[in-house]
C-alpha cells in the first residue's frame, strides 16, 4: 500500500471514523481525483456508501449551493470537501461547514495536495492530539494574551471566557468539523480587547508581506498585496473586516508555504482571522480570511509560551 493510500486510511478509518451503512459525500475538482479515489476506496472497504460529487470548472466559481446538493447535504452522515482553494468560494465552503456541523460531521481539505495528504495526514494522531491539549491547559486560564515577532508584530486582546478548540484530527462524531491536514488550537478573542499590529507572511493562500492594523477589535489600517485584495472583495461587508480567531499551529511536520491549509499548522506561527468565529465569539459573516504571522513570541500570563517560534513546554 502507498503513502496516499495510507493517509487516505488514517483519514477515513481515524480521523473521520465511517462506519458500515454510513452515507458519505465527498466533494472534489479533477485536480484532486487520485486523492478522491484513495478515499473512496477506503470508504468502500468499511462499508459507507460514496456519492462522489465533482465540481466542474465551467460552474467555478460556486458561491451558492444548488437545489440538489443541499438535499446531498442533508442526507450525507459524513462529508469531506477538497476544492482548490478561491477566494470568491468562502460563502460555499462556510455553506458545507454549517450544513456538516447541522446534520452529520465535515472534513475541511481546501487546497489539498498529494504531497500533503503524505506527509501531514499520515501522521500519529494521538501525539498531536496529545501535543494540542497540553498548549489548551496552559492557556485554559488565561484572560490576557500578547503575541509579538522581530519583525513589528505586537498584539495583545483577552479570551476570557472563551472556548478552545484543539483541531487534532478527530471528526468521528456528529456535529464535528475539522481540516486535514489537522494540528492546531484555536479560539476567538473577545473582539474589542483586540488592539495592535500584525505583521503578516501570507493570507488566504496569497504570499507576500502585509501589514493589518486593528483597533477595538476592527480592521483599521492595511497594506501589502494580498491584503488588500481582500479588503476589496469584502467591500463594504463590515463582518469581514473584524477579528475572528486566534490560532496555533501544532502539526510539526507541518511548513510555511502558499497553501494556508498547511502553513496555518506550522510549528512556532500563529493565525489571525478576520469575519466568521465560527461560533466561538460573537461576530458571525460570509468571510473568514486566515493570516499567518511567523516566529512569533507568545506571552501569558507574565510567561512566554512560544519563544521566536519555538514551544517552551
């Protein structure tokens, strides 16, 4: 058996847990068909049955579901969605991920590749889920957070109160959504202690340098390419532009390059992203753009964390 084929059992049998009887929606481009096949198999061997749903690029890009996925959705017990990743097609991912979350369990994948599928899925799932719960614990009391880089990045917000979610893999139970590759925690700052500069390396799959400004919470200053791409496609929109998780990554096999999907799992990052909270916090929106920021040093408590990218614990 292949690596992508052991990822693909990992993702299946582990990570997603089908089980005989089970309806299994998986949602793919023709880029992306030696994956769909590797998980179909495994799909197959536990005995779920597979309606594979192949997105043509004459319909790309989709914003909206049609009449007939949705009642897909509906039906489905478990989903798993490996579109490349556009901007223009958050409002549909933001789609499947409520539509999984109401009724069954989903499995986020935008922009998988081959290479990723190898060797981020393929991995130990119980130390990574390990590795997660530990940062949780040493965060689970914390109000106040300050995360900085050599580079000019300086923030500091509150979580009081708010929830962490440990994204280790584990999306066996209904109601749950995760990404695969898995590895890293997350939560949504309580929006108006958010206050300071980001110096960011890549945003929602665009690389390049950026700078985000925030104030009370609200994006207020921005410059650098990708940036400002997507402040001109939110438009006037303003749930886009306030902040809406904090992340870090835990994947250690896990590196910084052009497909946020990975780069976000990064050992010694973290993520800031503007729009949806996913429920975590109290803004709610059609958007939701990851921005990654490296080296970080990550300060609570009056105790560092993370010291220019490398864990202390």
């Amino acid at each position: 058996m292949d690596e992508l084929y052991q990822a693909a059992e990992k993702a299946i049998v582990q990570a997603l847990a089908l089980k005989e009887g089970e309806q299994f929606l998986l949602v793919t481009d023709k880029h992306k068909m030696e994956i769909a096949e590797a998980l179909a198999y495994w799909a197959k061997e536990v005995g779920a049955e597979t309606t594979t749903y192949l997105m043509t690029e004459a319909l790309r890009p989709i914003t909206e579901p049609t009449t007939l996925f949705r009642l897909l959705c509906v039906k489905a017990s478990a989903m798993a969605y490996m579109l490349d990743a556009r901007m223009e097609e958050k409002p549909f991912r933001g789609y499947m991920v409520k539509a999984g979350v109401a009724s069954s369990r989903i499995c986020m994948m935008p922009g998988l590749t081959r290479d990723m599928m190898e060797r981020l899925v393929n991995i130990d799932f119980h130390e990574l889920d390990m590795f997660g719960k530990k940062l949780v614990a040493k965060l689970a009391d914390s109000e106040n957070i300050v995360v900085e880089n050599a580079e000019g990045t300086h923030v500091e917000f509150s979580i009081k109160g708010r929830k962490w979610k440990n994204d280790n893999g584990d999306i066996s139970q209904k109601g749950k959504h995760g990404n695969l590759p898995a590895g890293e925690i997350f939560t949504a700052p309580v929006e108006e202690s958010f206050n300071g500069k980001l110096m960011i390396s890549l945003i929602d799959d665009k690389l390049g340098k950026g700078i985000m400004e925030f104030e009370k919470g609200r994006l207020i200053g921005y410059r650098g390419k990708g940036i400002e791409e997507i402040v001109a496609y939110i438009g006037e929109d303003d749930t886009g532009k306030i902040i809406g998780e904090f992340g870090i990554g835990t994947n250690p096999k896990a590196k910084i390059c052009p497909n946020m999907l990975e780069a976000e799992k990064a050992f010694g990052t973290a993520h800031f992203a503007i729009g949806d909270s996913y429920g975590i916090g109290i803004n709610t929106s059609p958007h939701h753009y990851d921005a990654l920021v490296d080296k970080v040093s990550i300060r609570t408590n009056g105790e560092y964390l993370v010291r220019d990218g490398k864990f202390l614990i």
